[in-house]
C-alpha cells in the first residue's frame, strides 16, 4: 500500500480511529481498546516478540488483557474500511452465550474472538498464522455477517479504492 493501512483515511478519519470507532459502539462488551503495533499518535503495545505477525500482536494483547481480567480478546484487522459494529455483534453475542475457545466467521480467520487464558498465548508461541492458531483453539465458525463487504480488506491500491468508494 506504500504506508501504514492504519493511517489511511476514510471519510475525514485515519483507519485506526475508524475501526476504535466501531469497537467503542461494542461497550460493555468492548472493555478496551488495544492497538498492537506502532501508529503515530497512538498508544500501543509492543509485540512479545517482535516479526510474529498478526499472531504476535494476539499474543501481546493476551497477555495485557489477561492481567486485566479480561476472558475474551476480539482481534479485529485495521484493513477492514466497511467494518461496522452490527457486522461484529453476532460474533459478540455468540461468544456470550457459548464462550468457545475460538470464534471466527466462515470463510475469515479475522475478526475473532478468543477465549482468554495463559494456553491462549502459549499457543501463539506455537502457530505462524491466525489460521493455525484457530486450529490449535478447536475453533468455531458461524455464518459471516449479511453485509459480507464489511469484512472485505484492502491489501493494495486499487482494492482501497474499491472498498473505500461511496465514503470518500
């Protein structure tokens, strides 16, 4: 994309703000929001260790809301510019209501939920990918939102423009 995805603007707001935006519109089930990896402006956390991915952000996070008290970590992408807090709910609500160790939507690793425990961040140490990292958690899947372009990402240019058409 030739900059962070995360300082990307959408109708006036840089995707980071965009996306704690909608997790705000998540409270009481959204205690905090966590962002893991370095944005200007932001307050972050660093990854555990560093050059893991998407997996050493989750770990990271883990272990900050473990001691927090927390039992669920929602991991949501920031590259996701139609992202609304009703495409998230039914993931939210299924987690309340079932607790499973890993939750994602069919056919996406991202946004999940996971279920908050030390196993939880010994697995990250163990998977390269999200993916894996569902697997190792006997992850559960439900059906995607109704609005499916709400988990759409924007990995280049052109998709941006795309995704990002109607709210420029």
């Amino acid at each position: 994309m030739g900059t962070s995805k995360a300082l990307l603007s959408i109708g006036g707001l840089r995707l980071v703000d965009r996306t704690r935006h909608v997790l705000d519109e998540l409270k009481p089930f959204v205690r905090r929001v966590i962002v893991s990896g370095e944005v200007p402006g932001i307050a972050f956390i660093p990854d555990l260790k560093p050059f893991q991915g998407p997996v050493g952000g989750v770990a990271s996070a883990a272990r900050e809301c473990l001691a927090d008290g927390c039992d669920g970590l929602l991991v949501v992408p920031v590259d996701l510019p139609r992202l609304t807090a009703d495409s998230l709910r039914p993931l939210v609500t299924y987690f309340n209501e079932h607790k499973p160790n890993a939750l994602c939507f069919e056919d996406n690793w991202l946004p999940a939920i996971f279920r908050l425990n030390e196993d939880l961040i010994f697995q990250c140490g163990q998977n390269e990918s999200i993916h894996g990292l569902l697997k190792s958690r006997c992850f559960v899947t439900i059906a995607p939102p109704t609005d499916v372009g709400a988990l759409a990402n924007a990995n280049t240019p052109k998709e941006w423009a795309e995704l990002t058409r109607s709210h420029s």
